[in-house]
C-alpha cells in the first residue's frame, strides 16, 4: 500500500512539474513579495510623483494624491495625464509637405532620399520643426485640490505639513494624507483598469469649511520637444466649455486646433461645477459631508453611460491587479544575502508596475511613457524592444501581441518608405506617431536596428503559440520585413560579401552614416532575422526565399581587429577613438540581445566583453546599455559581471523611489531601462535556448539563492 502512494504521488508530482515547470523552484507568496516594495513618500520631492494607470491611459499624482502643484513638479516627473488617443496637430498654414525635409544621401551608387532635420533655409527648417511638432501628443487635463487657507489664500505647496503617502502596487490605490494648517486631509486614488478614468475619495473636516474644492485646468500644448501639462498661456487658442451639467455630474469639452474630446465628472455627494476663468473648473463639494468622492473619465466621444462610483472603481483595480500579479511570473530575492539583494527586488517589482501603466496598450509607447512627453511624444521602434520584449519572457504574450499588432496599421506607410528609397518589402520607422507616420530626424532615418524588431516580437508570440494560427496571421509582416533586410544589404564585388552600409547609423549613435558600414551588431541582428523569417517558411511549407538565402550565405563577417570584434567595420578606432567608447556598447548586443548567430565566435566576443568591461566610458551611457551588458555577461559564463552591470552605480542607472529609471535632467523617467531589467534578470533565471545551467545569470558564491516562477527561456 505504502509502495503504491509513494508511486501515485511520484506520478502526480511529473504530471504537476510537466503541467507548471515553475514549481520546481518552489511555490512564491505573491502578495508579500510585491507588498514588500509598497512606495511611501513622506515630503514634496519633485522626483517622487506617483502614477495610477492601464496601459492606454495614466495619471500621475503629486503629494496630495491629485495633481494639485504641477508647477513644483515642472522638473522632476511631471504630473501628466495622457493617453493612447490624445494626439493633436497645429495648423498648418504655410502649407508644408514632408517632401522639403528630403536629402539624397549617397548610397549604393544612388542617391537614396530620407526624411531628415534639413535646415538648407529658413522654409525647410520650418518644415522640418512643423512635421517633428505634429502630431504631438496631448496632455489631457490638470485634475487637482483647490486649497484655500482661512484667510482665503490659495495653498502654496510648502503650506502642506504631515505628508504621508504610499503606492501599493499589488491593488493600484495610492493613499495620501497630509495637513494644511493643522486640518486633516485624506484622498485616496485609484484609475479604472480598462477605461481612462480615475477616482478619488477626499475626506477633511475643509470640505464643510467650504475651502476645499476639486478643480480641473487644460494646458495648451508646448509645441517643444517636451511637455509637463502646465503651459498655462495662449488661452486664446483652445476653447473649454460645460456642456452638461446637474448637481452630480458634469461634462466639459476641450477644443484644441485638430483635436476635441471631453472630460466627464460624477460624485456621489453633491456638489457645484463652475468656471472660474478660462480653461479653469471647480467642483464645490456639498459641506454637509466630510467626504466628497468624484470619477473623471477623459474620451474622444462624449460618454453615454453613467460612470463607476469611487467603490466600483476601486474594486476594478484591486482585482484586475491582483489577477495581474497572480499571472504571470514572479522572482523572490527574500533568501538572497547579497547586499544588492534587496535593491535588485525593488527595481523588479516597480519596473513590473510601471511597464504595465505606461507601456502595455495597443502601440509602441514614448520612452517617457503616459507621463511626459519626450520627443513630443512619439514612439521610437528601435525602443519598442526594450518596451516590451520582456512581456512574453514574463509570460504575458498578449500584452506584447497587443502592440505587435499595431504594425499592421503603419504596414502601408512603412511600405512607401521602402518604395521611395528603393528597396523592397517594408522599411519600419524610427521616430514615428499612432498612425506610422514618419518624423523627419537626421540620426534616426538613418538607423536600421528597429528592422529586425518585428520578427522578433512574432518570434515570442510564435513560441507563446506554436501554430499555424500564429504563421497565417503574421507571415506577411515578417515577410515584408525580410524582403527589405535583404535588398538593402548590397552585394560587395570586391569583398564577395553582401554589405550593410554606408548610409547608416548604427545603435550606438557616434559614426556618420556616410562613412559607417558593417557594425558589429547590425549584422548578427540581420543574419538571425533573415534566418528565422525562412524558418518561418519552412514552417509553412514554403520552400526558402532565395534572395534571403544568398545573402545569408554571403553575409559579411562580423568585423575584428586584434582579437576583438569593432564597433564597426569602417571603424578601426573603435577602442582607441574616446569618442566611441560612449554612449551605447551595442557591439555587446550582438550576443546579450542575441543568440548565438553563425557569425560569432564566442571567444572573441568573450574578450570584447572585457575590454568594453574595462575601458569604456560608463558615465556616458543609458539605462538599458546595463541590462543588455548583463545579459551578454550571462550568455559568456560571467554571472558576477551580469550582477555587476545590474547594479552599476551610475546615474543613468538610477531608480528613484517609485521605480522610474532616472536619467537626466531632461529624461527624469526612461522605460527601455525598466523593460531592459526585466528582461535581463528574466534571462538570468530561466536562461536561453540550449542553456542548462540553473539560473544561469546569477553567482553561485551562495548569496544568491534566487526563487522564481513562470519564466520563459530567452532566445
């Protein structure tokens, strides 16, 4: 009898492991691991606002749990409110066409037209600045406190004393309380985890005193590379109106020059809306009540339905969270003893939290995200990798088909770029917006490591789904991607090799595309993108591309010199030159963002490894070159290095209290560094394709006893 259970139980236990292969690590407390990384914030540091969010919408908070003193955030991370859909176009009354913003660069014995940062005259720079400004991302709508001290003075943020605050990530509530002279005030915030709606439950004995209202502004679009949602002038140019109202809703719409949308408000108590000045709306809380609760949804089209009490919202978020963090993946740091143990969990779980408001909706996002615009708010395709590749090794593949699906959307202009520049299938933008148009720019026309992206983003989803489903419904994208990849890589009669360049940039943005051909990690990402799109044929029964086929098997090699592999080929000073040992050592791509390509040799990439380790200028470097060093540290046996670059302590490699990538002055949040640690230290868990290493990325010195679930290997 005992030999029989023991027999059932060994049975159970292989079809278990089979079914979840993650409970070989053991079994995780999901809730205490991410509640061990509650954000609380105890003053106004202009770093440490906080956001609530879906994905296609967020809402960033200041101390008082609303948005309440934008300006003392100006320069820090900016109280925003954004969303996929609000874009919005100056007119244009000098009649521009993104055709001035065209130079011929020589290429392949042609001239080769691209869309870059002309400035030949004052006309085309115009042009140039108009297509770079438009669309431009909108900032929605400033929702904050109206605090009035009892002399009737408007606070000031200094006034607020007792500031306690804190985000729980595991429900999306951020509770705030602080004092203004010496009264109580509590407000709790919550966003709607489908809709773009926020609600807030305020209670404070000033609200009976009448000297607490809720009160909503529009700011006018900068116009300029950034924009924080305070630009309070130009209030001749937009139009705000109530165009409903009753003693427990209101709706107000906002008219800007391309764009109208509207912004609904329902309470529970009653309350009063009025228009104090242009674009400047109060609600006036009933004082009968110490609590006022309030939803705002922000929309495109007038909403016709009644919108979610305070409760109801909160409810959406405390289960649609937990349903989120129960899913998925989860690595437990508590049995680490290293001292960066602790750090190390902190920067996941938050990178966890923000990519899933900021990054997870149906586009590529900003490298701001939904909080600020960067680059007047448009997306980079080169970044959607870092954005969003860790999405299916975490094992959420449907996040990262949400906005691969995009790509079916800007397929047609992605096609005419290729066609105007002479080359076949689709050439995918750099800097572009919500419908894939392209952004003139004299750095990003020229790159071409966004191309292979796509193919990789399939890759994960065709892995996810191993089926026929998957090929049918991408094979055109992938296919269109790899005719581009190989008619622009040019056959070389005197090198008897196909060729990338020149007329390119590559990753590491130091050479002149005129002069750059070859670069190191260019050419791997081609060779495994080309190969991998005919391993998609053949999954379909298609016999190989032919063209796709000579270039593989004529593919330059990846260029070296002592022993090393370059940045480039043209680049034979790639480690003597000073200047190109900044910025992004993306020659470490080529086997930390790759796998092992025919191209490579290991040795060699080994002993790049430690001289890019050794010389290169760190302090000028961003957020996500630490990640993709790490991850190259793994794949070469070199786990101490990949903890190492993890936890480098520079400050591009800053994480502020709530978990956003610092940058600099200008980039105060940087998602591609949140995505690139998590798809880092995912890697560094379950490993690769063909690893068998147990948690291959971390030493095995027995500090690091690392406990993870639900991982998918990397490529």
């Amino acid at each position: 009898m005992k030999t029989l259970m023991i027999k059932r139980y060994k049975a159970v236990t292989l079809v278990l492991v089979m079914l979840f292969p993650f409970l070989v690590h053991g079994q995780i407390d999901r809730q205490a691991l991410v509640q061990r990384h509650i954000v609380k914030v105890n003053r106004l540091d202009p770093l440490s606002s906080l956001s609530v969010g879906n994905g296609k919408f967020a809402f960033t908070v200041d101390v008082t749990g609303l948005q309440t003193f934008p300006e003392a955030y100006d320069k820090g991370v900016p109280l925003g409110t954004q969303s996929e859909w609000g874009w919005d176009t100056f007119k244009d009354t000098a009649g521009y066409r993104i055709e001035e913003s065209y130079r011929g660069v020589e290429q392949f014995g042609r001239k080769v037209p691209y869309s870059v940062q002309v400035n030949t005259s004052k006309r085309s720079k115009d042009a140039v600045d108009w297509y770079r400004q438009n669309v431009h991302r909108l900032q929605l709508g400033s929702v904050g406190l109206e605090l009035r001290s009892s002399k009737g003075n408007l606070a000031k943020a200094g006034d607020l004393k007792n500031i306690r605050q804190q985000l729980d990530p595991w429900t999306g509530l951020i509770s705030s309380s602080f004092t203004f002279e010496g009264t109580l005030v509590e407000v709790l915030t919550v966003a709607h985890q489908h809709d773009d709606l926020i609600s807030a439950q305020i209670k404070s004995p000033l609200i009976a005193q009448g000297r607490l209202k809720v009160r909503l502004r529009f700011s006018y679009p900068t116009g300029t590379w950034s924009d924080s949602g305070d630009n309070w002038k130009n209030p001749e140019k937009h139009h705000s109106s109530i165009v409903s109202k009753s003693d427990k809703q209101a709706v107000i719409k906002h008219q800007l020059d391309s764009a109208a949308y509207f912004t609904s408000f329902s309470w529970q108590q009653g309350g009063v809306i009025s228009s104090r000045s242009a674009h400047h709306f109060t609600i006036s809380p009933d004082r009968k009540s110490g609590t006022f609760a309030f939803t705002c949804l922000f929309s495109q089209e007038q909403s016709k339905t009644t919108l979610p009490l305070f409760s109801e919202v909160q409810e959406n978020s405390v289960q649609e969270w937990k349903a989120f963090w129960l899913g998925g993946a989860a690595i437990d740091f508590s049995d680490c003893t290293d001292s960066r143990a602790k750090e190390l969990e902190r920067r996941i779980i938050l990178s966890q939290y923000l990519t899933k408001i900021q990054c997870s909706g149906n586009f590529p996002p900003q490298e701001t995200g939904l909080t600020y615009n960067s680059w007047f708010g448009k997306p980079h395709l080169e970044m959607h990798w870092w954005h969003s590749f860790h999405f299916a090794l975490w094992g959420r593949p449907e996040i990262l088909s949400k906005s691969t699906n995009w790509y079916f959307k800007v397929k047609g202009n992605a096609a005419k770029i290729a066609a105007r520049q002479g080359f076949e299938g689709v050439r995918w933008q750099k800097m572009t917006d919500h419908n894939g148009n392209e952004s003139p720019s004299s750095v990003g026309a020229m790159l071409i490591w966004q191309q292979p992206h796509l193919i990789t983003f399939t890759e994960l989803l065709y892995r996810a789904h191993p089926d026929k489903d998957t090929l049918e419904k991408y094979k055109d994208l992938v296919f269109a991607t790899a005719d581009f990849m190989a008619s622009f890589a040019q056959y070389n009669d005197r090198t008897k090799h196909y060729v990338l360049g020149p007329g390119l940039i590559p990753a590491q943005e130091r050479f002149k595309a005129a002069e750059t051909f070859n670069p190191t990690y260019e050419l791997a990402y081609w060779e495994w993108g080309l190969r991998t799109a005919q391993q998609w044929r053949n999954r379909l029964g298609l016999a190989a591309d032919k063209k796709w086929a000579d270039v593989l098997a004529n593919l330059s090699p990846l260029p070296k010199q002592n022993g090393v592999y370059l940045a480039t080929e043209s680049a034979t000073d790639s480690y003597t030159n000073p200047e190109y040992k900044t910025d992004h050592p993306s020659v470490l791509g080529t086997y930390g963002m790759l796998p092992e390509t025919s191209l490579l040799d290991t040795a060699v990439m080994k002993k790049t490894f430690r001289l890019v380790w050794d010389t290169w200028t760190w302090s000028d470097t961003w957020g996500w070159d630490f990640p993709m060093t790490a991850m190259a540290a793994a794949r070469l046996g070199m786990p101490e290095r990949a903890v190492d670059a993890l936890m480098m302590n520079i400050r591009t490699n800053t994480y502020l209290a709530s978990g956003h990538n610092y940058q600099d002055g200008r980039l105060r949040i940087y998602l591609p560094g949140n995505g690139g640690l998590l798809t880092a230290v995912a890697m560094m868990c379950a490993g690769w394709d063909g690893n068998t290493a147990e948690t291959p990325g971390f030493p095995k010195d027995g500090k690091w006893k690392v406990k993870w679930e639900g991982l998918k290997k990397m490529m």
